[in-house]
C-alpha cells in the first residue's frame, strides 16, 4: 500500500486516555489507542507523539488554583510524563518498540529529548514520545507537538479529538454546525476556531506542516489517514 504520510507527529489530548472516567487513566483505553497507533506503524510509518497532561492535572487543577502560573505548568509538564509512560508500556506490550524523550531531565524513566536520537529512533523503526511539553513554561502541549513537528521533519500533525474535524461550533451543543473538510491556517486564525492554540497554528503556517483533525474513537483513522484516505478535517495552505 501506498503512503500519503510517511512521517508524522500525533497529537493525543490526556483526556483521551482517561475514558469516561473524570481523571486518571483507563487501561483499556490505552491498550486501544496503542492497537491503532500499532496499525500505522505495521505500514512503516515513522511515528513521533507528544500527549497532554488534562486528565491527570485535572485531578490536582482544585490545589493548583491560586498557585504561580509557573509552578502549575510545570506540574502540567509531570503529568504528561505519566501518560506517556502508560503509552509506552502499552505499545510495548504489543511488542511496538517505543522510547520517551522528556523535555525535562529525569533519566531514570526516560531519555532526555535530543533532536538528532530522536531522529535516529525513527529511523530503527522506533516510536518516540515527546514527554513534559517543550521544558519551558507557558506553552502548551499544542505548541509542543508542532514543535517537535518541526524539528523531525514530520509530513503532518495529526491531532485526535472526539469529532470527526473542524466545525463551525461545537457539534454536541449546535445541531447545526457545519463541518469543514478543509481550511486555511490564516481562516482558523480569524475564525477563531479552537483547533489548537495560535502559537501552534502559526508555526505549522511557518513551517508548511498540513494538520489533520480527526476522530481517534473511529478505529482505523490514522491507519487511513497515513494512507491517503479522506478523515476529518485539513488545516493547509
């Protein structure tokens, strides 16, 4: 079969790995997160992916109000290690092998990102996981992944939610949202869309990186994305 994406950057929200739990982590949503990113890598597809932090920061968010900006990131940045970690154990239980690279040092559990072993992971067929953000303050995860984008030359971002793309407003609220297939990063900008923050948007713009928006819910979208297939919706040019 024939790849459209041979490189790519997946951003996963923490909420996705949290289920319907109100934090935390679901087991079994992990485990089938990792059968379909497994489904892409079983295509040769080099796979990079930074995950969010919501679902375990979430638990803490009641202590953290009133804390120093600062402090609270950094306490974001954690969390994403810890789901990053659940990841990597759940792909390599389905003997995909996998590294973690954390922005912040901590080498007991992970490697320290370095641009060129990333690179070199990839190559050996190795799926990388961004961890604790970029390592500074006020940036999102968002802004992290099209960083990282960036930096390993990824064809595409593409980032899982729980809809199907972009639409005009949110379509569990407004029956009558329309759904774009495709879009601008300039029109994502004025609409003021909350696809990822503008920070990200723009270097994707800088940098030429198409986004995709899809449904991870939908088994077999990133399997069909990378090869080609018409899923959610495309933030180009």
């Amino acid at each position: 079969m024939e790849l459209k994406y041979k490189n790519i950057l997946l951003k996963l929200s923490g909420e996705a790995l949290m289920g319907k739990q109100k934090y935390g982590i679901d087991g079994e949503i992990v485990s089938y997160l990792a059968k379909e990113i497994k489904k892409a890598h079983d295509l040769n597809v080099n796979i990079g992916i930074v995950i969010g932090g919501g679902n375990i920061f979430r638990g803490v968010s009641e202590s953290a109000k009133g804390m120093d900006r600062v402090s609270a990131d950094y306490m974001g940045m954690l969390s994403t290690v810890i789901n990053s970690l659940a990841l990597q154990d759940a792909l390599e239980n389905i003997e995909v092998p996998t590294r973690v690279q954390t922005a912040i040092e901590m080498r007991q559990i992970a490697e320290p990102y370095i641009r060129r072993r990333a690179i070199r992971h990839l190559e050996k067929r190795r799926i990388v996981i961004f961890a604790a953000g970029t390592g500074s303050p006020y940036f999102t995860t968002d802004t992290a992944a099209t960083l990282r984008a960036s930096e390993i030359n990824a064809d595409i971002v593409i980032k899982a939610t729980k809809v199907d793309g972009i639409y005009t407003a949110d379509p569990f609220k407004t029956t009558t949202a329309h759904k774009f297939d495709k879009i601008t990063y300039m029109d994502v900008l004025n609409k003021r869309l909350k696809v990822m923050d503008t920070t990200a948007i723009s270097m994707c713009m800088d940098n030429k990186i198409p986004i995709i928006i899809f449904n991870i819910y939908k088994e077999d979208n990133i399997k069909n994305i990378v090869l080609g297939k018409k899923i959610g919706t495309i933030v180009e040019e």
